[in-house]
C-alpha cells in the first residue's frame, strides 16, 4: 500500500436535525496505523465516520480518500452483513477486493478458522449474535483489501477472549497496511495498541496526537483527555489486553 494518506479530512462541518454537529473538523488517517477516536456520548463520532464512508455529505469541507476504499463495521455490526448466510457474506467481501470462486472460498474458511468461527460459516446472519456479527463483520473487512477500516465500538458487550479476536485482527489489518479508526468509550482496550488518538468534544477535534510505540500519553493529554469525558488509568503500555 502507498504512502498516501488512506483519508484527508478538511474543515468538515457537518450538520444533524437542523444543528451543526461537527465544526471544522481536519485530520490525515496514514496507512498501517490504529487511529482510537474517542469523546463523550453524542459528541459527534458516528457522524463523523459516517460522513468519512460517504453515507453522509459534509455540508461544508471535503473527505479525501486518495483511491482506498472504506470498509465500515457498524455500532451495530448486523445492519453492515449483506450476506443471506456468514459464508454468503464473506464472499461478497472478497469479491470486493476482486476474488473469488474456490480462492475466495479457501480465505474465508481460513479466516474463520483462526477466529474460531468456522461452525459459523453456513449460520444466516440474521441469526448471529451482537458480538458473533461484529466478528464477522471484521473477518470481511480483512478479506475486502479496502484502505481503510472504520470500527465503531468493536469492543462493546464482548468477553474477554473475542475482545483478543477483535484486537487481533485489528493488529492485522494494520500489519497488511490498511488503516483503522476506532471508535470506542473503551480506549483501554486499544490504548496500548495506538498509533494515533482524536478526542471530540461538542463536535470539534480537541486532541489529534501521533504516538511512537514507546511514547506514552503526556500530562497535558490527560486533562484534555479527562475534560472531554475519558478516564485513563496507568501508562500505555500496562493496558494491554492481548
Ligand atoms: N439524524 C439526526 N437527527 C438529529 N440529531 C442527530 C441525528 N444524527 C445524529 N444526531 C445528533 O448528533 C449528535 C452526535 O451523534 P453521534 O451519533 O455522532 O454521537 P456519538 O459521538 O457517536 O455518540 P455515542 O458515543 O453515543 O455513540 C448527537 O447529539 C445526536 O443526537
Ligand atoms: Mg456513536
């Protein structure tokens, strides 16, 4: 994947119900990093991933995605299935990334084979679970090659193990370039993991910080961090999950 930033965000204003919701919102989301966007309930976060897959129009500003094609895992991960069964579904994410017949077939037993959801794979959909759909919903954006990956709340009503799955294949598609955003109210389950991290607040960026792997959060990032609603406990690194 090229060097080219996966999305270009430039003074978004975007409005809801006769309101302006987001105010002048710019970032860069980069290739083969894990972007945490966070901020307190009703801040702007869906709206902003919505409008950054293209399901909602800015009112002012402009979404670059320089050619990467978006893959969105929903709040609620069920309403993103389009496949009649999880095999059904799997298919037509790869097809989206251009394979299919017996290879697609093989990358998708695969993949749900290391997620542990291979009793899964001829289940309809709309039988699944809320954390069985939303694992799936990952397995397809991993098989359909899109640039970027919007995750809005992955980590919700999951045990501790499918939180791992969720996690890892977060950790994967950031190792085959894509980039991730993450939306989550539960920032201590990716923080150790985080490349970049956006706070929202009453829908304007209040925090858009790059990490190193090392670094962790400063003093400063905290109370923007805790102003904004977000309690972080501990460094980065004792937050692993994994
Ligand atoms: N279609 C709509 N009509 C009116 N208001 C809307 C609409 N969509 C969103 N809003 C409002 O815009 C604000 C931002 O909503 P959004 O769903 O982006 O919040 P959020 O940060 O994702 O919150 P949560 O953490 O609860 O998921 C909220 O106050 C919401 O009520
Ligand atoms: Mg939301």
């Amino acid at each position: 994947m090229s060097g080219i930033p996966a999305a270009e965000l430039r003074s978004l204003c975007v409005h809801a119900g006769g309101h302006e919701i987001l105010s002048g919102v710019s970032a860069v989301f980069h290739p083969a990093e894990i972007a945490v966007l966070c901020g307190r309930v009703g801040s702007g976060k869906t709206l902003l991933a919505h409008t950054m897959a293209g399901i909602r129009r800015p009112q002012l500003g402009t979404v670059r995605l320089n050619g990467h094609r978006v893959a969105m895992i929903f709040q609620d991960a069920g309403h993103g299935l389009i496949g009649e069964t999880v095999m059904d579904d799997l298919l037509f994410a790869a097809a989206s990334a251009g394979i299919y017949g017996n290879e697609a077939k093989t990358r998708a037993i695969s993949l749900l084979t290391e997620t542990g959801l291979e009793e899964l794979s001829e289940r309809y959909t709309v039988t699944l679970s809320g954390g069985e759909s939303r694992l799936v919903a990952i397995a397809g954006a991993i098989l359909s090659g899109a640039g970027l990956i919007i995750a809005d709340e992955p980590f919700v009503n999951l045990d501790w193990p499918s939180v791992q799955t969720v996690l890892r294949s977060i950790l994967r598609l950031r190792d085959i370039g894509a980039s991730v955003m993450v939306i989550t109210h539960e920032v201590e389950k990716v923080l150790a993991h985080t490349d970049h991290l956006l706070v929202i607040d009453s829908g304007k960026l209040v925090l858009n910080r790059r990490f190193t792997r090392e670094e962790d959060i400063s003093d400063p990032d905290r109370s923007i961090l805790k102003n904004a609603g977000i309690r972080i406990i501990g460094s980065r690194k004792e937050q692993s999950w994994l």
